[in-house]
C-alpha cells in the first residue's frame, strides 16, 4: 500500500517513542523505504540500535553527521524523502517547528524540508489542552503540516484523556491515505456493507456468512480518496476504517431507515450489503423454548429491496449494486441491474470471493462486463473507486481526476 514510497520517520523524546519501533516495520511490510531520525532524548528512550536493525539503515541523531556525503542530514534526508513523519512528536517538537526553530536533527529536517511534514502528537491531556499546545498546533496546521490525532485512552502517565499517540497501524493507514490520490474530493458516498439480521427472538435470528469486508474495503478506499463516507453497516466485527462515520444496524429495516435518512444528501450510494431478502412475520419477545412450544413455524414476509428503492427516487445519487451469484453471473447481474436501473453492478461468484479476502469480480454496465483481474479486496476497492470516481467525472463532463 505504500510501496516504493520514501518515508523519514523522525523519533522524539516521549514514552510512545517504542510504538515507533513498530511503527517501523509495519511501514516497511507495507512497502515504504524508511530511515529513522531520532532526537537524542528519543534515543534515551529507544536505542538507535533496534531501529537499524529493523530498517537496515544507519540512524541520524545529529545535525552533522560525517556518515552523509555533504555532512547534513537534515538537507539530504528530506531531498530523498516523499514524507516526513514524526512520531512521536511531543509538545516541545511542536513548538519549535511551530515557531521554525533549527536547533537540532529534527526540528531542521521540519525546517529544511522539501516534502510534505506529517505530526503524531504524543503527550499527557493537560499538555494537549494547553491553550500554549493549541496555538503551536493551529499554526502548524496553516502551515500545511497534517496532524494526525492524537487519541484519547489511558496515558503512561496513569492519566485518562486525549493526548495518546495513534496507534501505529492507525499512522499507516493515516500515510495510505494521505498518499492516494483524491479522485472522489468532494463527493458523498452513502454505503452499505455486511449482513443484515432478522430476529427471530432475541436470540435467534436469519442472517448470512457476509463478511463486510469488501463493504468496509470500499468505504476506507472512497475516505482515502477524498470522498466523505457513510457507512451503514449490519452486524459485524470488522473495524471502523479511518476517516469513515459508520452507523450500525441491525435489521433490514433499520438499514432502509438509515439509508433514506441520509441519502438525499449523498452523490453517490453503494449498495455492498448482503441484505436478507425476508424476515420472521414476528420476533418473539422473549426466547422461545422447545419443549413447552414445539418447532415454531415461521411465517416470513419480505424485506424492502433498498437499493430498488433508492435508485427509483426522483433525483437518486450514481446507484452502484453488488451481485453475488453461485452460476450464470453475467444473466443474473446483468437482469438485477436492469431490474433495478442501476447504472453499474459489481458481479462475482460466490466460490471465488464471498467470505474471503480476496476476490475476482466483473463489473457490469450498458456497455457490457469489465472484469477486473483476481485481487484482494483492498485492491478491488481502489479499482472500482477509480472506477466510480471517472463514470462521476463523464457524468458532469469533467476530465476525470
Ligand atoms: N439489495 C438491497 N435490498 C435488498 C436486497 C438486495 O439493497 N432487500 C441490494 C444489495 O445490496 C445488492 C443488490 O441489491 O447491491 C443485490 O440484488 P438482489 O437481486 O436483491 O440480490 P439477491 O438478494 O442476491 O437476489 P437473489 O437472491 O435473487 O440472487
């Protein structure tokens, strides 16, 4: 997700100063170059040594370093790199780049850079709230420096509150997405992903093996490109992608709800939920017992078909449907798609993708099938939001981003 991107993550001097180790090799497994800077009160927190082990590079720590042909780090690292990120960066880094103060490694490299500066705040709460903090971080932030939390939760400190540095599989997915081109700036998407759950008493219920993924896949991929996503999203365990407001539903019905709240508002609408296509007559209040009561009978009646419904309005938003199927994808696709009067339909064999990381899918229009080659689903989602985003760019005569 990042390959070949250069990254120089600059360490300073704060307890998070070991997630940055981490931090390390999950950008390196992600396929960026990484050379790590480190303060020398960082240093006292993590030994210079782990970070070369883990980057294989020999690390900075001081303004002249004769290791560097010109003896300036802070010119040549930043020349060479495509992001500077610090992480962590305490209160007292902030303030001296704030203010544009040189007097050591990191800071210069702020200073002398000539590429974009990403900041992961780290502190206790009552130096992030500081009025002194709050100033030094609006400036930064009209400087053009991306400020990326931080988060609330316990601090090191024994103290509760905001001020924690992300977690470094937050930071990656923070550089993904600054990096990923905004093709969907702009735009609003309204999705849906995952199963939906129709009770039969409190405990029981239809439903089915729908994962979400490929739902949640395309929501962080649409957030990544600029878009602002809402996800309406059944019961599952998949986690919130960054930049993403999900509301959770249960029910066929409550997703109808939700999505009809909030779809006048969206250009486009993403229909990736598995929706039941029936549901109990009626829930049973209380669980039911087999004994006394025997098999129940379930009477079932249908559920709202949403997409249907959506894409039949008077001033609907760019429809997209998903069809899994189990034969005869491109009939079925194609006839759920007329049915439907969508405009485009992503179609895949249940055998190739359902459930799974990864997937082959075709995507289907007036024009006939597109398919696209056999990927996993982060990569899918990057494919069809460029999709998305260049059909948008024809429908309002504008060059495609
Ligand atoms: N869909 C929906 N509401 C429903 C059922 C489906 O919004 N009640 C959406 C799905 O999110 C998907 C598309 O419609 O985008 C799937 O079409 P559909 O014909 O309903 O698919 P299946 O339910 O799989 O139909 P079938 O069981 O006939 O294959």
């Amino acid at each position: 997700m990042l390959q070949g991107k250069r990254i120089v993550l600059g360490v300073t001097g704060g307890v998070a100063a070991y997630k940055a180790a981490v931090l390390t090799r999950l950008l390196l497994a992600a396929g960026a170059e990484v050379q790590v800077a480190l303060s020398e009160a960082a240093a006292g927190f993590v030994s210079p040594m782990t970070f070369q082990a883990l980057s294989g590079k020999p690390i900075m720590t001081r303004l002249e370093d004769a290791r560097v042909d010109n003896g300036m780090p802070h010119i040549t690292l930043s020349r060479a790199a495509d992001a500077l990120l610090i992480a962590p960066a305490t209160a007292h880094f902030l303030a001296r780049a704030a203010q544009g103060l040189a007097d050591d490694l990191l800071t210069a490299l702020a200073l002398a850079r000539a590429c974009p500066l990403l900041v992961a705040p780290a502190m206790n709460r009552q130096m992030w709230e500081h009025p002194a903090t709050r100033r030094n971080v609006a400036q930064l932030r009209a400087d053009g420096v991306t400020v990326l939390g931080p988060c609330s939760g316990l601090q090191a400190c024994g103290e509760e509150g905001e001020g924690r540095m992300l977690e470094p599989e937050m930071l990656v997915k923070a550089l993904v997405a600054f990096f990923a081109p905004k093709v969907l700036a702009g735009e609003k998407l309204l999705l849906t992903a995952g199963p939906t759950f129709e009770a039969i008493d409190p405990v029981r219920g239809l439903t089915n093996l729908s994962s979400g993924r490929m739902g949640f896949a395309l929501a962080e991929a649409a957030a990544n490109a600029g878009a602002s996503v809402t996800l309406i999203a059944g019961p599952v365990a998949q986690p919130t992608p960054f930049g993403v407001e999900r509301i959770d539903v249960v029910s066929a019905r409550e997703m109808r709800v939700a999505v009809l709240e909030r779809v006048a508002e969206a250009d486009v609408f993403v229909s990736v939920a598995a929706v039941a296509d029936y549901r109990p007559a009626q829930a049973a209040g209380r669980k039911i017992k087999k004994d006394a009561e025997g098999l129940p009978m379930l009477e079932l009646l249908p559920n709202p078909d949403i997409l249907a419904e959506v894409a039949a309005l008077p001033q609907p938003p760019f429809c997209v449907g998903f069809a899994a199927e189990s034969e005869n994808l491109e009939t079925y696709a194609q006839a759920k798609r007329r049915r439907k009067k969508l405009p485009l339909i992503v179609g895949n064999l249940i055998q190739d993708g359902f459930g799974g990381v990864s997937n082959r899918v075709i995507l289907f229009d007036d024009a006939g099938a597109h398919p696209l080659p056999f990927a996993d689903k982060a990569t899918l989602a990057r494919q069809i939001v460029d999709n998305i985003a260049q059909r948008l760019a024809r429908n309002q005569g504008k060059e495609p981003a």
